[in-house]
C-alpha cells in the first residue's frame, strides 16, 4: 500500500479478502498510518516530493531485495529492504516498504517497515542533523522520542525496524 500511494499516486488500496483479515493485522497498522498522513499525500501527489519504494516480488514469489536510490532535495536515498540488524529469518522483506514525503529542502517524513536509508550528494556528504520518531496530531508531526548515534549508527542512516510499522521526521544536511 505505502508502495502505490507513493510510487502510483493511488488513491485507494483495497486487497483482495480485506474482510477476513485479523483486526490486528499489520495492514490495519498501515492503513491508520496513511490516513494520518492523508492532508500530506494530498498535498504531495503528482509531485516529486512523494516516493514510495518496496522490494519487486516476482510472479514466482521470489524477492528482489537489491538496493534502491531515488533523489530528494539534492540528496541520494539508498535503501535496503533488508535489516541487517534483524535476524534475516525474523524478517518478511516481501511486506517491507516504505513512503517518503519530502516536507522541507532539507527535511521528510519515513513511513514503513523493514527499510534502512542511507545518504549521500553531489556536493559531498550528507548526514543526519536530527530524526525523531513520532506520530502525526491533528495534521502535525508530534515527536516522541529524538534518535540518538545508537539508534542512527552515528549519523549514517535511518532504520525504520521490521517488526512494525514507525513514521520519522529526519533533517538532512551536506558536507
């Protein structure tokens, strides 16, 4: 779903058998996500300030977990769909993804699960200024907790874990 409301620009997204779905299905989660979010994908569909990303999965089931990179605000976006500090049989990578909304020059919001991005400009480097965890209040990102070297391995990436879904606002800046 983060995948076609980013990468598609759709405006819906109803799979097959909703209806028998667990109400603490993972979906679920996602969904309450994404409606958090909707005055931002409104405001950023048909523009390239909106990314959705996920690992391709053949017809065959068999999961593509290479790398992607896509620019946003002068800045290279690596990410890997598959979490190295996650033991490999704990983690699903087919149902990773991830949307990205670019709400600044230097700034945008990480929604999903099971991706890890890392950064990098023409010009030089780029790092971490800040990134919090959080979640959206009334159409505002309302941070709950400022991710430290630990939890950005230093300043060199965002870690969004598998095991469920998290929205992060994160600051840029090049060197």
């Amino acid at each position: 779903m983060l995948w076609a409301v980013g990468a598609l620009d759709a405006i819906g997204f109803a799979p097959f058998s909703i209806e028998d779905m667990a109400a603490d299905h993972s979906l679920g989660e996602a969904y309450r996500l994404v409606a958090s979010l909707e005055p931002l994908i409104l405001e950023h569909q048909g523009t390239d300030t909106l990314h959705g990303l996920k690992p391709s999965v053949s017809y065959s089931s068999e999961v593509d977990t290479d790398p992607q990179t896509i620019e946003l605000g002068g800045h290279t976006l690596t990410v890997s769909f598959v979490d190295p500090w996650a033991s490999a049989d704990a983690q699903d990578p087919a149902h990773h993804g991830l949307l990205l909304i670019q709400t600044g020059d230097e700034e945008f919001l990480a929604v999903g699960r099971g991706a890890t991005i890392t950064f990098s400009s023409e010009e030089g480097g780029s790092g971490i200024e800040r990134a919090d965890l959080g979640h959206i209040v009334e159409g505002e990102f309302e941070a709950v907790r400022r991710l430290n070297g630990d939890q950005t391995h230093q300043g060199r990436h965002v870690r969004l874990p598998p095991n469920g879904f998290s929205l992060q606002r994160v600051r840029l800046y090049k060197y």
